[in-house]
C-alpha cells in the first residue's frame, strides 16, 4: 500500500483478442481512416463533417470516422502542416473548411504507394498459404 492508503497494483487492461475479426478490422480501420481523409480532401476543400461523409461514401461505409476521431485527426494533419484551416460562416454558423496544402498532397501521394506495396505483401502473402495449404481456404480473405 501506497503512505496514501492506495493500491500500487496497475490497472490490468484488457486483452485484445487476436484471432477477433473485429480486432484486426478496427485496426485496419484505424489506419485507414487517415488515408481516406487525406484522399477525400485531395478532392477539394471541406468541413469536418462532409469529411465524414464523404469517407463514408468513398469506402462504402466501410471506414466511417467518429466525430470523436475525425478532429484529432484533422487537428494533427494542421499542425503537421498537411492542411489548413478556414473559419467560414454558413447560415450564422462558424465551421472550419480544411484544404490540403502541398505537403499534404504529397502525404497523400505517399500513403498510395505505402498502401499498394502493403496490399501487394497482403495478396502475396494469401497466395503463399494457398499454395502451402488449399484446404485451409475459408472464403475470409
């Protein structure tokens, strides 16, 4: 016990469950959520909230990014110099237009060859436990 009369024991967290579909499809999720962003904004300049939508729309709802995560995220993009910020009035109400800059464009451009040479290894890598074992197709991947 701690001189304030509390348990120095950590708080065990959770475990995450590896052979969880759901865990590996949050985690892809996560990181693609960064990319679909930076691919919306690549079209033209928008709000946070068309942000969202517009992900949503592109990957079929696939990857749909919280309002809990989307402006961390477009916060961290702007101070990373990957976008700019715009106060705009619509209707009486303020909102921020997010515009890529160059440096996110370049980002961008980046993220496409990182995602095609990690899709590349994917499919390679499927192929490969085929070949080793073609009973042990599930219809997953």
């Amino acid at each position: 016990m701690s001189p304030a009369g509390k348990s120095l024991r950590p708080v065990a967290r959770p475990t995450p469950d590896y052979a969880s579909r759901g865990y590996w499809q949050g985690t892809i999720k996560m990181s693609l959520s960064k990319f679909f962003v930076l691919r919306v904004l690549h079209q033209r300049p928008m709000h946070g909230y068309e942000v969202v939508q517009a992900v949503e729309r592109t990957t079929g709802g696939c990857c749909s990014p919280t309002e809990g995560t989307i402006y961390p995220m477009l916060n961290d993009f702007e101070a990373n110099g990957l976008l700019t910020a715009q106060l705009e009035t619509v209707q009486g109400r303020e909102r921020k237009v997010y515009t890529l800059t160059g440096r996110g464009r370049e980002a961008f451009r980046v993220a496409v060859q990182a995602w095609l040479q990690a899709t590349d290894c994917i499919l390679a890598s499927r192929a490969a436990s085929e070949a080793a074992d073609p009973d042990a197709r599930d219809g997953c991947c």
